[in-house]
C-alpha cells in the first residue's frame, strides 16, 4: 500500500519489531520459493522494495549475481523484510488489539488497542479492515496445549534443552520436520541422543516442483480454483498434498547421504517410520508416552521419549476480537469465514478482508508465498474500487476448464 495514493493506512502489529518464523532460523535453510516471490516483485518489479533493490542498497547484488542461486535462505529473507518494514512509517509496532466494534453513527469500525509499551489504552476508526493475523500450531488431536513450547515454531529457544535428552523424537515429516531432523542429526555425535522421525504419511515424499504443476501456482488457477463446490475443493486438496507439504528434493538428499555417511554406531541410533499415526500422548514422569496406529497393518504400539518436536504444521483460528463483529461477517456452518473471491468477509462484501484463511476457500494458492503479491493486490484492488495493481491473466500454457472457441462444445452439466 506504500506507493497507494487517496488511501490511509495504519498496521497494527502486536511484536516489538518484525520477525519471519524466528524459531526456525536454522542457519543454511532456503525458501521453496525463488528470490522473485519477495514482498513485491509480483505485483510490481519497478517498487523501491524489491530483493534485488535490497541487494543493491546493501552493496552485494554483484554477490548475489555470481553465487548464482535463486533460492533465500530464511535468514536472509528475514533480513529482508525488516528492512523492507524499516522503511514504513505506518507500521505500528507493540499494539495488541483487544477488541472490534462497529459504530453505526459514524458508519466505521472501531478497533480498541492496548500500547504494550506504555500499558494504556487506545481506539482506532477505520472504513475498512484488513486481518492479517497468521495462523497457530497446530498440534494432533490427542495431544495438551501444554506441549506448544515442542512445536517446530519454537524449535530454535528449545535446541540446546532437546540436545541434553537421550531420546528425540521429530513427528511430522513436511519441510519443517525434515529441517529438524537435518538439524539434529548432523549434531548426534556431539551429544549422544537417539533420534527418531515418525510420520503418519505413507513416505517421505518430496515437494513437487514440474513445471507444468507449478501452473497451479498461479492466479489463472486460483481463478478456476474457487469456482469449484465444496466437496469438489476439498477432493482436489488432498490430491494436491505433494504441492504444498513435500520436502525439498535437494533437503532429501542431503538426509540420505548424512545418513549413508554416519558411522555404523550414529546410524543405528536414528531411526525412521511411515505411516505411524499418533493417537496418545501422555507425560510419564520426565519422560513422555506416545501410542501409535499403523495406518496398513492396524497394529497398535507404545513408544517413550525424552523429548518430541511437532512438525505438524499450522491452522487458522479466527482471533477472539473479531467477536464484536460476528453479525456483520460471513460464516459457514462450521464457523469458518466465507470468503469471497476477493477475501473479503463482510456482509457488504467490501469492508473487511481476511488473510491467511482461505485455504479451503481458495486453495493451495492462499498459502503460497510467491502468491502473496497476488492476494494483497486483489485486495487492494477492492479497497481502492479501481485496478491499482494489474492482475496477471493467461500465464499458463494448461487450460483447467475447456473453452468453447478452442473446439470444445459442451454438452450437458452434471
């Protein structure tokens, strides 16, 4: 919204300072998206906030230009958009908010903040609200909130307690989880642990990155994507899995050969298993008990550990200000946001637009970083009533539905 004019913005951030997933900071990880999926580039590559014009102003784009590889590391990445955020007088940062109202006199909402600095109170009005609170942990269903401090976004502060355990136990087995084992296993010799990494799925499977797949990255799929029914969107999600939850082909790799090349002790002290679903989790004294399903065989079977890393990823949960305007926002029957296509939630259709919650709505290109420009460009978009950001059409070489003038006659509708 930088450059956006006739507009004014406040952002409300609760932290002190920006950070990007700071428990996983794990020196030597990359994105899974290139360099062009920044805060910008998308949406517009001339903008002042670009990668490469970070590179530029920090004297190393030569730098960037001869290690010849487009993938960030996440630290790097974090570098970035806190120098991107340095730059923006808007945001506003150690603002908690506490509660949402809507005030039918003045026809705006009100958004009541506490200044986490000073500890006093403070009240916002705005014509439009933009939320873009992230998702939570998600932990299994049998498992105590009590275990959060083990899930993978707080991997980092907890490294050096986990490494004093004898038995470690990763359960998760998408990106993150395959970090952490990587992480911890190149570490095993210096401190002794025993090392497990169970996973419900069928396989360590790798994140697919064809190109032609990629196609389903884009906005000409989001577009064909949320024309789709319910039923029809969530069979189409869970063929798409490998999309969104695979591991780096290259991270995989690198697992197996740090393996190959553990000597024959270190080796039999790590261990890994498929299709193992989790359906206990009790605490034993210091020590924790795990039951697990095998997903072929039916077996059930008991499992102790000193300590466990949840890569289990992340889920939405609608923040408990947004009670104090339930009655002017779209909800399903399950109480999710009815987002529209633009995510916009609001009885109006163009007041109030929720990031970050439109998995089931709009799919695998809700959380998808390189799409980020595309989504604040929609919503953008809507707020200004006019086309502030172009929005890329046609950039697929596939077609998802079949068009009449390309020699297809439709029949009938089923």
């Amino acid at each position: 919204m930088a450059p956006v004019e006739n507009l004014t913005a406040v952002f409300l951030e609760r932290k002190s300072a920006f950070s990007w997933h700071d428990g996983m900071m794990i020196p030597g990880t990359t994105l899974q998206n290139n360099f062009m999926a920044d805060l910008v580039t998308l949406a517009d590559p001339t903008s002042p906030f670009t990668y490469l014009n970070y590179c530029k102003q920090h004297g190393k784009i030569y730098r960037y230009y001869f290690r010849e590889n487009f993938y960030l590391t996440r630290q790097e990445y974090n570098r970035y958009c806190q120098w991107a955020a340095s730059q923006l007088d808007s945001v506003h940062y150690e603002r908690k908010v506490t509660a949402l109202a809507y005030d039918d006199a003045d026809q705006c909402y009100v958004a009541t903040v506490t200044d986490l600095r000073n500890q006093c109170q403070l009240q916002y009005r705005a014509r439009r609200l933009v939320v873009g609170i992230g998702s939570v942990p998600s932990l299994p269903a049998c498992v105590g909130e009590d275990y959060l401090s083990a899930h993978t976004g707080q991997y980092l502060r907890q490294k050096a307690r986990l490494q004093k355990a004898r038995r470690i136990t990763v359960i998760g087995s998408g990106q993150s989880g395959a970090e952490i084992y990587y992480d911890l296993l190149q570490d095993m010799e210096q401190h002794d642990y025993e090392l497990y990494w169970i996973t419900r799925s069928s396989r360590f499977f790798q994140m697919e990155t064809g190109k032609l797949t990629l196609e389903l990255i884009t906005p000409d799929y989001a577009e064909h994507f949320y024309q789709l029914d319910e039923q029809q969107k969530h069979k189409t999600l869970q063929d798409q899995v490998s999309i969104f939850n695979g591991i780096n082909t290259s991270l995989i790799e690198q697992i197996y050969d740090e393996l190959d090349e553990k000597s024959p002790d270190s080796a039999s002290r790590t261990h890994l298993y498929t299709n193992m679903a989790l359906t206990q989790c009790s605490r034993r004294g210091s020590d924790t008990e795990l039951v697990f399903d095998h997903c072929q065989t039916g077996k059930r079977y008991r499992f102790m550990t000193d300590e466990i890393v949840f890569a289990t990823g992340y889920c939405y949960r609608i923040p408990d200000f947004m009670q104090g305007i339930a009655d002017r926002l779209h909800l399903t029957s399950q109480g999710r946001y009815r987002l529209a296509q633009d995510y916009a939630a609001d009885i109006n259709g163009d007041e109030v637009y929720i990031q970050n919650a439109g998995f089931d709505s709009h799919g695998l290109t809700n959380p998808d970083l390189g799409l980020n420009c595309f989504r604040n460009a929609r919503i953008i978009n809507a707020i200004m009533k006019r086309q502030v950001y172009a929005i890329d059409t046609g950039t697929t070489f596939q077609a998802f539905t079949p068009q009449e003038n390309n020699q297809f006659a439709q029949l009938s509708d089923q």
